[in-house]
C-alpha cells in the first residue's frame, strides 16, 4: 500500500496531534483539565514508559479503564511508539479483561485504578493511567516511530451482540481514511466543545476521539451516564456544542429527562449511529433541539467506524434512512448472488473503502467471508430507494420467523415505541410449538407510567399485521446492554426463556424485572 498523501505522516498518532500545541482545552474529566501542550507532554512521558519495556514495533498493548485524560495520552502514546492499542471495555468482568488480553497476547497493559485492583494477578507489564499532575509542565519530547499505512494500529473488539466478539483489526490507513471522511461531512472546527458518554473502547466513541482531536477541539468527559438528567445538565454547565449516542442514549434523553423540553442553545451537532432509532424518535429529537443539525448514521468495527450518514437536511424526507455513504465509501444493496437489488427489493449491504479492516486477527477463515477482496459484507439487510438513500430492514439473526412470516424485529419496536410511557422496547423470537417462533416483546416504562401489556398488544393490534403484534409483553427496569450501550439481544431472548421456564408455562407476565446488564 502507498504512503497517504497529505499532512500529518503516516503514524495516526502523529495526524491527529500535529496541530495539537498551545493552551487549548484538549480533554476535561473528573479530575481535571488538560491542554493540547499538556496532553503531549503525557503523551511522550507514557511513550517513555512503554520504551523501558523494552518491547517490539507491533506489540500488543491493552488499555483498561474509564474514559479520561489518562486514557486518551495513553491510547496515543501506544500508537506513537508503533505498538497495538487495543482498547478494552472497563464495564467487562476481571475474567472477560483477562481471557482478551491473554487471548490476543498483549505485551503491557495500561490499567485505571480500580482496573488495577481488580487485575492485580495480571501477568505481564502494567502501566497506571493515573495522572501526576506535578508532571504536565515538562518540556514534551515527543517522537513518532516510523510505520507503514498498512501496518496494524488498533485490534477492536466487535461488540458482541451477535455472538462472541472478534478482535477487528485497524490499521493508520484505516483509521486516517475514516476520520478524514467523517470530518468532510460533519464539518467541525477547534471551537467544539463534545459531551462524551461513549466510552473510547467502542469505534463510535473512538471516532469522536479521532475526530475532535484532529481539529484541536475539546471532548468533555461524562462518567456516570445512570441519570440522564446529569447529561442535561452538563450539556449545559459545560456549553456543549456536540453530543453522540446510541438509540438507547436517546431514548432516556427523550423520555425520562428535561432535554426533550429544555432548549440548549449551545448545542449544534447530534450524531446518532450503533443501531436504528425509531422514527417517531428522531422527529422527537429533532423537535426537542431544532436549532442542532442531527446527523444519523451507520457503521460496523468491520469499518473503522462509520459507512454511511444521512444529511440533516434530507432527514424528514428520508425519515428512517441511514443516508448513502460517507465521502470514499461505496455502498451497495446486494442479492444472494452480489447483484444489486432493484428499489424497494429487499437485500445485504457491502461497502468498500479505505476504511474496511483488513480481517479478523488469527482467523482468515472469517475474514475471507466478511471481508473477500476488500468488501465488506455487513449483514444488514436492507432496501435501497429510487435516490439511492438505504433504509436497514434488521440484522439477519435479529428477524424472527413466525406463522411462516419473516419479521423485522426493528419494525415492532418502531411500532410499540410510539407509545410515549415506552421508553425503550426490544422484540425477539421465543421458540413456540404452533407458530415456530412467537414475538415477545420486553418493555421499559417511563417513571410513573401505569401501563399494561393489555395496553401495548392492543396498540400493537391497531398498527401492525396480525401476525406481526408480541404474542407476549415483558415489562422490565431495565434492558441488557453490552459495554457500548447496544441492547443485547441475545440475553433478551434468554430473559424470556428463563421467564417461561419460572412461570411454568402458564402465561404469567414480567414486572419491574431487571434483566441484568453488562454496563
């Protein structure tokens, strides 16, 4: 692969920090702030470090902990020297950090400090991420080893709603061609001010990182994401200007805080992606923030970060599209022989672009079927329009066959979330004698809302085909997510099972359960 052209050298770690000097605000947590000459400096201290390990151009190296100052310099600092950052969820158990890290053979690990307790059988280097604040004013020496555009930068772990997760590999090209894209259309500048709630272990969260540092922005830390009603305010406190979050990010916005009637004025841009937010949701959030432009977009790991995005402006007229591709990616909706669907037919998504991964790390099995010659196979099905706008059906594992019908679970939920006492829905298929598989569908309600599932199914009745409407509602405290937030299906339909097995078969409904979570 040819060196890229432009700024910035070919290390990622150098193209996002060229410009980064001076006394701009870089990253504000907890604990504090950091300035672009000080997040340098960390970074070269943490470069310094991993040299005294002694380890090799490639070598593997974890990064566990929460979202901050620490985080950012150390991710950097490992990309800096030419080793492998691999970011690694905070939210996982001791034994699932320990079974990656091991799994992936990582040389170091850079650990928070409950990380640190909780690892402290760790094999192998350990590195703090904790800050010395006596530190930031040494003079930087801040060197970036020389790599090739193709050689591996991060190894990200998919996030595993659909099975165990795979380590995806990224590489500088990759990671440079994607941020450069996203930057084209969302056209920030060093004056943003991004409230951050995903964590940087998540290629969505990655990608504000990448993004915001590029142009010398500053990306505010929000830790505790419990009560969405701190992230209003904190949007508010800290003048915000941009916000990202996953569907279920916006559905306790929407419903259970003030944001949906709280105008704040400072914020100009909403990027939605990891999953389908339900129409009449967006029109929510549109309405809830008419002077931010909302950008809905789509991804995979599989793709560095995004493929596709939709226009503010196309946004009403292209409600519940997930826009064409991003600047550099082509996408196409395809039969089970690769040729293009007609409009309106149903097929698979395939992108190319500078941005798909080069494969899974150790199995070229997998990535011959994901990734053959460099096109993404994603496995969402989905219809093209006329305009060439794509709008997802479901995930091929998420549709459930029922009554001889194949359902789009994500056309249930958009059904049901209608109901405003609904704050987040997920339909899933429960095997079932006579129908194949029923729908189920497991429901959380607004605080002080009295719904019944009597009330749901019969509104499901009145918009949905017969055999289309939840044979069953659950109503829970909670859904499941996995560490970026998703709702993890999987354990849904295990909740469900488990439900039928405790009430013996005899129809009893769910109520104020907690289904368990990850987060």
């Amino acid at each position: 692969m040819m060196p890229l052209a432009g700024r910035g050298g070919v290390n990622f770690a150098e193209y996002l920090l060229e410009d980064a000097s001076g006394s701009d605000e870089a990253v504000l947590d907890a604990q504090g702030s950091g300035n672009y000459t000080e997040l340098r400096t960390l970074v070269a201290q943490q470069c310094a470090a991993l040299g005294a390990l002694g380890l090799s151009p490639g070598s593997p190296v974890a990064i566990v902990g929460p979202n901050g100052l620490g985080w950012v310099a150390a991710y950097l600092a490992v990309l800096a020297s030419g080793m492998v950052a691999v970011p690694v969820p905070s939210t996982l158990t001791s034994a699932e950090v320990t079974a990656r890290l091991a799994w992936i053979r990582a040389s170091a690990a850079f650990l928070g400090d409950r990380e640190s307790r909780q690892l402290s059988s760790l094999s192998g280097s350990v590195l703090p991420l904790r800050i010395d604040p006596n530190r930031l004013d040494a003079p930087p020496d801040l060197r970036f080893a020389d790599v090739a555009a193709d050689c591996d930068a991060v190894y990200a772990f998919t996030s595993g709603t659909t099975g165990q997760p795979r380590a995806v590999r990224h590489t500088h090209a990759n990671l440079r061609a994607n941020t450069e894209s996203i930057l084209q259309y969302l056209e920030l500048t060093s004056a943003e001010r991004v409230l951050v709630v995903l964590p940087f272990s998540y290629v969505f969260g990655a990608s504000i990182l990448h993004t915001h540092l590029r142009v010398g922005a500053t990306l505010v830390i929000q830790q505790n994401t419990a009560f969405p009603q701190s992230i209003v305010e904190r949007l508010t406190s800290e003048h915000c200007t941009g916000f990202a979050g996953v569907p279920s990010t916006f559905h306790v916005l929407l419903r259970n805080s003030t944001f949906a009637r709280r105008l704040l004025p400072d914020l100009r841009t909403i990027q939605q992606a990891g999953g389908k937010l339900a129409p009449v949701l967006l029109r929510e959030l549109v309405a809830a923030q008419p002077q931010a432009r909302v950008f809905v977009m789509y991804g995979q790991t599989e793709a560095t970060a995004r493929l596709s995005y939709l226009p503010p402006r196309d946004l009403e007229a292209k409600l519940g599209s997930i826009g064409r591709g991003i600047p550099g990616v082509s996408l196409r909706v395809v039969d089970p022989a690769g040729e293009s669907v007609a409009p309106g037919e149903v097929g698979e998504i395939w992108a190319r672009g500078r941005n798909i991964s080069p494969g899974y790390l150790d199995d070229p099995a997998e990535s011959g079927r994901r990734m053959p010659q460099g096109e993404l196979h994603t496995g969402d099905l989905a219809t093209v329009d006329s305009d060439g706008y794509i709008f997802i059906v479901d995930r091929q594992e998420d549709f459930i066959k029922t009554w001889g019908f194949r359902v789009a679970s994500q056309d249930v939920e958009s059904a049901a979330i209608h109901l405003p006492d609904l704050v987040a829905v997920a339909a899933v298929g429960v095997p079932d004698d006579a129908a194949g598989e029923r729908i189920e569908l497991v429901a959380v309600m607004r605080s002080g809302a009295s719904l019944t599932a009597e009330d749901v199914i019969r509104h499901c009745q009145a918009v949905l085909s017969k055999h289309m409407v939840p044979a069953r509602v659950r109503f829970v405290s909670r859904l499941p997510l996995n560490a970026n937030g998703k709702v993890a299906k999987a354990e849904v339909r295990t909740f469900c099972l488990r439900r039928e097995e405790d009430a013996g078969q005899s129809g009893a409904m769910a109520t104020g359960v907690d289904v368990g979570s990850q987060r």
